[in-house]
C-alpha cells in the first residue's frame, strides 16, 4: 500500500510557481494531481498534464524538453497522448518516479535554467479544457455507506432499512461507461417508466425525481488476469488514484425498475467525473485505520488484512453545492447541500478491489469505480438529495430563496473534495460540475 510518508509530502517545500502556495490553493506542489487537457477552443491534440498552483504542466511538453531521465521520462512520455491508459498500465514504480520527477522540477530551489525550461511547459488553469482522463473499458458502481443506505432504506422500510448483506459484501452493480463524461457536462433529464403509488399500470415520460450521488472514483491503474485474484493486501497497488464522481440518478425510474436486477436507466444516462486524479502516494498523509464497530459483523478472512485496518481508510472531505439557473443568472453563489468525511465509508478502497475479483473477474487498466454514495452519520451529512429531503416530503431551501425536493432543469450540481490535517499540505480534487437540462420528450 502507497501509506509510507517521503519528502514529497513535506508541507514546508515550496513551489517557484508562486500560487500554489495560496490560500485554498487545491494543488500545491505537495499534490501534482493528472489530467487530460488542451487549451480551450483549440485543435491541439488533448494530453495529459499535472496541476501546480493556477497552472497545468504539459507532460507532452515536459517530456521533450530533457528535464527528466529514466522512469519519470518513461512516465511523461506515456503521458503525452489523449489518454493516460498507458501510463496506468506501467504501474506504481514509474507513477512514482514521475511524481518524484516533477516534485524535484517544481520545488524553490531548483536550478533557475531548470525552472525556466519547466515554465516554458506551464498553461493557465484558466486557459484548460478537459477531456476524461481514460479511455474507460467497464465502470463499476458500489454501495459501501452504511448511512446513505440506512437513510434511503428507513424511507421504506422504517424497522429493516439494510438488507442483510450489506455489512458482509461490499455491494455494487456493473454501470455504464458509455455516458461517463467529464466535469463541465451536461445531459437532458431522462425519460423513463415510473410507476406511481397506487396506479395500476406505469406511465413513460420525464423523470421526476432526479438525483445526484456524491461518491468518489477510484481509477484502476494496472488490472488482473481472469480467474487471477487481487488479495487484499495487494489491492491498492493496483490504484492508480482517486476523483469526484457522481452518480446522477433518476429516483422514480430506479424504484419501478430495480427488482430483481438493480439500477438500469435510473444510471445509464450520465456520470460526471472531475478531470484531476489524486494519486494515492498524495493521499498518503491523510490515511486513517479502518475500523468495524464490534458489534458489527467482522469480514471474512479475504476482506481481512492488517495494512487494511491499519490505514485503509481516507479523510477526505466532501461537499455538495447546488447552482440554480435564477442564482446562475443573478450572479449568485452557489448553495451548500452537504459536507461529510470519505472517513465513513462502511468498505475500504482495497477492500473493494479484492471484492470484485474474488469470484475470477478481470479488471483492465482504465476500469473506473464509483465508491457508492458517501453520506456520514450526522445531519446534513448525506451524499444524494432523496436523503436529505425525505424523498421530497421535506425540501431543502436554498441560498436564495428557492427550495427542492428534487433537481430542477437548470441545476447545476458542483462536488468538491479536498484534504487537510495539522503539519501537511491541504490537497484538493479541484471540481466535477454537472448541468441538468430538459427532458427531450
Ligand atoms: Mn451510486
């Protein structure tokens, strides 16, 4: 597991480009979070880059301008293309050694020829457009919050809200890779089949209950041969990182058509994804032991491992913020919905990964998960609306005036997510933003 701390964790370096060491600043040199960019509007060929202060460093750039040698230039070279699948694919050894690279570049006291030939591969943030940073081959979405499924179940079934599997499996259905899109998208409310209480046969039209899922998505890096398992203990090496996802979900349809098999169009027709990945070597100081209360069921022996429970879980915060058209329009800000900790989660990341190929299933480099919806035990902790609003009985009043008891067309859903603790670096995940239009009939 990527948990042991190392000079590039240091908070007291600094980086020669003067705003990532800003204030709130989600990529300061301690970060150095991947993406897929180009500059806006441009023919450029999209490639990937790192994020430093307001900046994106082109590794396309970077990778021809022999400031590095060895695995990091191996690392950077597989980085100049439209998609980072064959970076993944040459695993943890050169995923660090290019951080470790471009860490040495960055830092204040790198040699002035050095930074000036690193500037010169520097573009705006502001400048950036983004493109997914894979080519995704399956998308798999679980469901490892016990308090999301806690909430969502006492809706229902107010004296057995968990099916009994939960606190034994880690549960998850294979989802949609077709409709992923990047931070920025924006998709018709879908129609569908719902059926309303009481009615005797179900109606098709728009979607009523539309939905967010505030979740994580972990990026596999390198995957497995079929029939071969990852074991637990070796699971997060085949992590690349972690970004915002969310999991738009269309309540009504969901609930009409989930029996037997679970969610179909309900999910199919949108995922936003932020375009930065946080490796996990960045995550590393913000590790936390994963625990199960003991009154609780304990894993099975393959979800078990000590490294597991010594530092498989993460603290990651998480918020949700909504932007209504009339607040867009009026120049307001966005409304906060929730905030809440990754810390929570029921299943860890590993646990996940080793879950998924017990039975023989092969994961491929550029596989993305969705951790399930993240929701923590308190209130105003939950990671989808149906929650917080009761499924709609009780609904939410924003900053402006306006409520909802469920997303309107014109809604933008913003989820941002970063780290911090006392002696490191706040590392952020920059932001997935997602835009709900109307139904096409
Ligand atoms: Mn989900």
């Amino acid at each position: 597991m990527t948990t042991t701390l190392n000079h590039t964790h240091d908070a007291s370096v600094r980086s020669w480009v003067p705003t990532a060491q800003a204030e709130g600043c989600d990529f300061p040199i301690q970060n150095l979070p991947m993406a897929v960019f180009h500059r806006t509007g441009s023919r450029e060929p999209y490639r990937g880059g790192i994020a430093i202060g307001d900046q994106v460093l082109d590794l396309a750039a970077l990778a021809s301008s022999r400031q590095l040698d060895g695995a990091a230039l191996d690392g950077a070279r597989a980085c100049a293309q439209s998609a980072l699948n064959d970076f993944f694919a040459l695993g943890p050894r050169v995923w660090r050694a290019l951080r470790h690279g471009v860490f040495a570049l960055l830092e204040d006291d790198a040699p002035t020829e050095v930074a000036d030939a690193v500037r010169a591969c520097l573009i705006p943030l502001a400048e950036a457009e983004f493109a997914l940073p894979a080519r995704i081959g399956d998308y798999t979405d679980f469901y490892t919050s016990i308090d999301h499924a806690l909430n969502v179940g006492r809706l229902w079934k107010p004296d057995d809200p968990i099916t009994p599997n939960f606190q034994w499996i880690p549960i998850a259905y294979h989802g949609r890779a077709s409709t992923i899109g990047v931070s920025g998208q924006r998709f018709h409310r879908p129609m569908g089949q719902t059926m309303a209480p009481g009615a005797r046969a179900p109606a098709y039209g728009p979607c009523a209950r539309l939905d967010y899922e505030l979740e994580l998505g972990i990026w596999i890096g390198q995957g497995n041969a079929a029939g071969k398992q990852i074991p637990l203990a070796r699971a997060e090496d085949h992590i690349f990182g972690l970004c915002l996802l969310n999991d738009w979900s269309a309540r009504d349809i969901q609930f009409w058509e989930m029996a037997p098999l679970g969610p179909f169009l309900a999910k199919n027709f949108a995922t936003t994804v932020s375009p930065w990945i946080v490796t996990l070597e960045a995550l590393a100081p913000y590790r936390l032991p994963w625990t199960r209360p003991a009154d609780h069921p304990q894993p099975l022996a393959y979800l078990e491992d000590e490294g597991n429970r010594a530092h498989g879980a993460l603290d990651i915060q998480l918020e949700v913020w909504l932007e209504s058209a009339k607040a867009r329009t009026a120049g307001n800000a966005p409304s906060r919905l929730s905030s809440t900790s990754f810390r929570h989660q029921y299943w860890s990341i590993a646990q996940m990964v080793a879950h998924h190929t017990v039975g023989g299933c092969s994961l491929q480099t550029g596989d993305l998960f969705g951790s399930g919806t993240i929701s923590g035990p308190g209130p105003g902790e939950a990671g989808a609306i149906i929650e917080l609003t009761r499924a709609g009985q009780s609904p939410i009043a924003l900053a402006d005036g306006e409520t909802r008891a469920f997303l309107e067309d014109g809604d933008a859903v913003l989820l941002r997510g970063w780290c911090e603790k006392p002696g490191h670096a706040r590392i952020g995940f920059g932001e997935s933003r997602g835009t709900v239009l109307p139904a096409l009939g």
